[in-house]
C-alpha cells in the first residue's frame, strides 16, 4: 500500500468507501424486504444506524490502511527486521572463512604487528601452516598465540593449525631523499611511508603478482606530508629492485644509524627524525588497522515506519442521536446489544492489529505465555513463510509424524521460532567447527551439531553429558534382551494369569498436571515415594522408552478390592507391576506423572558428539563421525536413526565423510569420559601428549556400537 500522506486526499463522491458502503446498505436493506420498501427517510432509525457504522466501518479501512511496518515499529518507531526472521542480506548473504586468502585476510586485518603473513594448507593432512613477518618490537610468542586464538574461532570442521612459525622475509632497505611539507613533524612522515611501504608489500595473494616499484612509487607520493621525492630505491644488498617477491618486507629501522640512507628536507633544511617516535607512530599505523577492520559496518538503510495511535474504539452508540441511546428498559437494552455487536467486530480487528508484531515476532522475549488455536495456526503459517524464505525446513514431515514425546502444537512453534532464530548464521557457518581453545563447551559446538540439535529441540551445548541424566535422578538403567523372555528378571515380572484377562484392565486415563514450579516438584516427590522401583534405582530400558506412551499402562484389578498399576512391555513380553492401591484415581495420576517424567528424561538423554579423528591422526583427514545415543525412544527407532543419518548427510560439507555411531548407556559413558579428556587436551598440554591415545581409546570403544551408518553421500 502506498505510503500514508500527512494530509488526506479528498476522493470523488462516488468513489468514497463510506459512500459505496451506504449504497450498497441500502440496496442491501431493500433486497431482504423483498424491494418494497422504497420510503427512503433520512431519520429512520435503520437509516441512522446503517449510517453511523459504515462511518465506523471508513475508520477502520483508514486505521488498517498504513504500511506493514507501521504496524511493526517499536514503541520508539524503530523497526528491528531481525526481530520477526527478516534478518539483513549482509547476515544472510555473508560467507564465513574457508580459503586461505580468507583466513590471511583475518589475520591481517585483526593482529597488530604483522608485517606480512603466509598460509599454506596441506590436503593430506588437512593442516594450516602460517610462517609470519612481524614488526621487531613484537614477541614471536604472543603473536602465535593470538594466530592461533584468532583460527580457532574461524575453524572449520576436519581441519587443524599445525604451526605457526616465524618467517624468512626479504630484508629490503630503505634509501630516499624526501622533501616534506612545512609544519609536519618528520618522524610521523617518515612512519607513514613505512607503513605505505608495508601495506603494499604485504597486500592480498592476488595483488602480489605484479608488484613493481612503479606501482609503489604511485603509492608513496600520497602520503600526507610528503611533497616530493628527491630519490626513492627498495634496495636488496645494495641493488634497487624493481619487483618485489611474494617474501619482501622493509627493514624498519631500529637506531639512528639504520637511518644513514634516508634524508628528509623542510625547503633546504633537514629534518631530524626521532627513532623512539618514529616506531611510536608506526606501531600506532599498525593498530589503526585493526580498529578499523574491527569497526563495525554502517548499518544499511532498512524500512523505517511511524506508530499510530489507532488501537482505541469509542463506540457507535456515541455517533447516534441522544433519542437511541440505551435506556433502563428492556428494549433498550436489547437495541444496545445489537449496536455492541457492531463495536466488538471492530475492536476486535483493531486488537488483531496491535498483537500482529507478538503473532509474527519469533523473538525470545515477545513469547506469550499461552497460544490460543488460532494463533498458532497463524504463526505457522508465518513460520512456514521463513522456511521457505531461507530453504530450510524448521518441521521436517519426519519430525513431524515421529511426535513421540507428546509435543505440544504450542511447544511446536516454540521450538521452530529457536531454530530460526539462528538459522541465518547456521546457514553461513555450516562448516564451522568447535572452538578447540575454550574448554567450556556449555556454549561452544560445531555448528552441525547446533543445527541438528535445535531442529530436534534438544541442547546443542557441548557441555551437556547424558549420560549424568539418569544418575541425577538416581537411576539405572538396564536393557532386556529382546529374546530373553525367561522370568527372573529385574524388574517386577507378572505371568499372564485371570487377572490380566480383559474384563478385568482399565485403560489410564489422561489428568492434568502441574505446569511447573514448586508443586511440579511435589508431584514428582509423590511419585518417588508411590512407585518402588525408585527405591531401587534400577529402570528397564523398554520401561524407560515405551513409558512415554500413556497407553502401554493399564490398572488391573485383582483380588480383595485392591487394583494394581501395570506397564506392558512392547520390545519383550510381559507386564511390569510398578505399585498397587484401592484408590483407582491415585493410580491413573501416578501413570500420568511417571509417563511427563520419563517423556523429560528421553529428551534430555538425546545429543549429538562430533569427533574429528584428524585433530589426532593426521592420516585421517575428511573424515567427521558422529556419535549418538541409542536408549532413547526416538533414537531407538530404525526410522528415527535413518532420518538423522540423512540430516546430517546433508549438513555435512560435501568434502567430508563418516560414520554414524549409535551407542548403548554403557559405552556412551565411556565415550564421554574420553571426550571430554580429549577437548582438554586442546588447552592443557599436560593432556596433549595423550591425544593420540584417546583418540584410539574412543574408537576402540566405539566398535561396540549397537549400530554403525555411513555418511559418506552415496548420490
């Protein structure tokens, strides 16, 4: 719609929205009479009212006229597009690090004290090698520190730094006569040129090929200060050059005598230059660069809207003349229900209008804390508009049809708006690997693994071990073989008897719980106390997964007016007794507690690890395996399992292959045990010398994996 003008143009009479809309009134008005009323009296009533709401009605049309962002702008009118997935192209569009000049440039431009810098990658073994040139008043030591600090948030899955090394640079000496301006000190002039010096000696891999001392004069004679060049030679044991190799850098002088080749003259006086604040402002020339590639973009221009105070109705009642407005008899009341009617549409579209940014908002922080029906539905839809906007699927139809954890239609939405949240940067850093120099992995993943685990709504975080979830409620678990249908079991056996005949099992029934808070946790301790296998600390692994299900328990009554509450197994035969009682209703909620439970410990059970074998055996490159968890319900299923493996067949860069590794309670304890040595010997290298071995510990203990997938994209 275009956009709104402070003044309103006046329209045509025929072709005014109130005067179609009182045309088609009364047309309308004649129509159902039968077209016999033709008595048209300005003072009807009818006449009146049908006037004083398509009135209301023009106000609307003019409230609900603006542009969409009119209505999207904050309190303050700004517009935020991030806030409701639009996120700016240079997010969207944004390539993260990948080539070796992408990686040079990032040094460049955020280290000081690089003079020039070369990367090498090495395919067989999938490691960078940085040979630097740095400025004389830096340590070799900090710098490689910072190299390495610098890769580590920029690096990709499957490869590694292998060293970071001081360079052999081409010393070339500096020789010129220089005539500067009047006023300007000498030794910031001086440093200048330097630093020109520097810059183009050390400019991108693609400028490098044709670098002749004429392309660096050219450059050299806009240096502020300078007027002329009297002379002017890059000299290589006394031998001006006249293109540069890839290795030259400038000899920056240290003392006075490093300067006995360099002249600067104010008219016929020479120029005294003071080394100390000569290297001062070069060292200064050094940092600007990173502050400058450090400042941040300015921002684009994006949509910018005004607020409206449009939301208020006052109602039709009021344009009527004083005779029609309700009085304290009956009809009275009855004509003021009828004119309400008019108002509630109205306000209700008004309503519609001011929770448009909540409804299409997918920020955190304007959740409700309810969706009604309706709502949902609509958010969908605008969450389905994203996926389609940025190729992506937040509801995935195997997700969805494999709803075994009970999701909520609400729960639904929240846990696409998370994935979404993030999907611009997960689209651009699909192949950005763990930060391996932070050790606290609570927010520190590849990027595979945050996608994989927000489109699932699990934590994506490296710092969450599973297998700590079932000993924080202080059980264990224990799997049944399939085949092993003879009693003597841990768990509370029943043989199929009378009682377990039809007529005497009751189906639960679904009860409501608590949402959360403090009585949540009562229920849960009503629930520890009621059911004995709690005492025990031991749970079965089909009781564990099958028990999400509220249909697989059954109350059973049995002799003496008592009634058991029973679990039917589904992996192997039989029934579990999991406590007993008279009350029939205490039973059903008991079932009702356990199933919400173990639905919270099987989401919390899920995750996924991400092992690259080369940051250990350079013999191993382009290969990323992942590890799962296997005792979950969903990640129990063959078809679950087939779906992840294709999901992380397609995150994965084409380059890199694998294996998908589902592994039981036990061996995933061992394996998180072995990870989390193995992240800490990237930080304490007193653990460094032990990489290779627990390397090859994990995959020793991943040979036991109940199932094993490859990733590798047979297409």
């Amino acid at each position: 719609m275009d956009e709104k003008e402070p003044y309103i143009e006046q329209q045509d009479a025929q072709d005014a929205l109130y005067t179609r809309l009182q045309r088609q009134t009364l047309e309308t008005a004649q129509r159902l009479s039968g077209k016999v009323w033709t008595d048209y009296n300005p003072h009807d009533p009818g006449v009146t009212l049908g006037e004083a709401a398509n009135y209301a009605l023009t106000e609307l049309d003019y409230k609900l006229g603006f542009s969409l962002v009119d209505y999207l702008v904050d309190t303050d009118s700004s517009f935020d597009p991030g806030r409701y997935g639009l996120f700016p192209a240079a997010e969207v569009s944004a390539t993260s690090v990948v080539t070796v000049d992408d990686y040079r440039r990032l040094f460049m431009q955020e280290i000081p004290g690089l003079i020039n810098l070369q990367m090498d990658f090495n395919p067989a073994t999938n490691g960078y090698a940085v040979s630097v040139v740095k400025m004389p008043c830096y340590d070799d030591e900090l710098l490689a520190r910072r190299i390495a600090s610098l890769y580590q948030q920029h690096r990709n899955l499957s490869e590694w730094l292998e060293r970071v090394e001081p360079a052999e640079a081409e010393a070339l000496s500096f020789e010129a006569e220089i005539d500067i301006e009047p006023g300007v000190d000498a030794s910031t002039v001086l440093a200048r040129i330097f630093w020109c010096i520097l810059q183009y000696l050390s400019g991108d891999a693609a400028e490098q090929k044709n670098r002749t001392e004429h392309e660096l004069y050219k450059r050299l004679c806009g240096v502020e200060g300078v007027k002329y060049y009297r002379t002017c030679f890059l000299n290589k044991d006394g031998v001006p050059q006249s293109r540069f190799a890839d290795n030259a850098t400038v000899a920056i002088p240290r003392d006075r005598a490093d300067l006995k080749g360099i002249h600067l003259y104010r008219g016929n006086t020479k120029a005294e230059v003071d080394v100390a604040l000569f290297q001062e402002r070069l060292r200064g020339l050094c940092l600007s660069r990173r502050a400058r590639a450090g400042k941040p973009a300015a921002p684009r221009q994006t949509l910018t809207g005004q607020r409206h105070a449009i939301y208020s109705h006052p109602s039709i009642a009021g344009d009527l003349p004083g005779c029609y407005r309700p009085g304290p008899d009956a009809a009275d009341r009855s004509f003021s229900t009828y004119v309400s009617f008019f108002d509630w549409v109205i306000a209700a579209g008004l309503e519609e209008a001011r929770e448009l940014p909540q409804l299409l908002s997918i920020a955190r922080q304007d959740e409700p804390l309810h969706y009604t029906g309706r709502a949902i539905d609509l958010k969908s839809a605008y969450l389905d508009f994203l996926d389609n906007l940025y190729g992506v699927e937040s509801q995935p139809s195997w997700l969805q049809e494999e709803n075994c954890y009970g999701e909520t239609p609400e729960e639904t939405v929240r846990r696409r708006m998370a994935f979404l949240r993030n999907v611009a940067r997960l689209q651009r850093d699909r192949a950005k690997g763990r930060n391996l120099s932070v050790a606290d992995g609570s927010r520190n993943c590849a990027a595979v693994k945050e996608w994989f685990c927000l489109l699932l709504g699990l934590d994506p975080g490296d710092g969450h071990f599973v297998c700590n979830v079932l000993p924080a409620n202080n059980l264990r678990l224990f799997e049944q073989e399939a085949d092993d249908r003879w009693p003597g079991r841990a768990d509370s056996f029943l043989i199929d008897e009378l009682m377990l005949q039809a007529e005497h099992v009751h189906g639960v029934e679904h009860i409501a719980l608590a949402a959360g808070g403090k009585e949540k946790v009562r229920e849960y301790d009503e629930m520890r106390a009621a059911l004995p296998f709690f005492h025990e600390n031991l749970i079965g692994g089909d009781l564990f997964r099958n028990g999400t299900n509220l249909k697989n328990y059954k109350v059973v009554k049995v002799v003496g007016g008592e009634y058991m509450l029973l679990f039917r197994h589904i992996e192997t035969v039989g029934w579990t007794n999991l406590g007993h009682g008279t009350d029939v209703r205490r039973l059903f909620r008991l079932a009702n507690l356990l199933r919400r439970f173990l639905l919270e410990l099987n989401r919390a059970s899920e995750t996924l690890y991400l092992l690259e074998p080369v940051l250990a055996d350079g013999a191993r490159p382009f290969e990323v395996d992942a590890v799962l968890p296997a005792w979950t319900f969903r990640f129990h299923r063959p078809r679950f399992r087939e779906a992840c493996c294709k999901l992380l067949r397609s995150l994965l860069p084409a380059h890199l292959g694998g294996k998908v590794y589902w592994i039981r309670e036990p061996e995933m304890r061992k394996f998180e045990l072995l990870y989390q040595q193995l992240m800490r010997s990237f930080v304490d290298d007193k653990f460094a010398r032990y990489r290779r071995a627990l390397v090859d510990t994990i995959y020793d203990v991943l040979e036991d994996a109940e199932q094993i997938q490859d990733l590798n994209d047979a297409d």
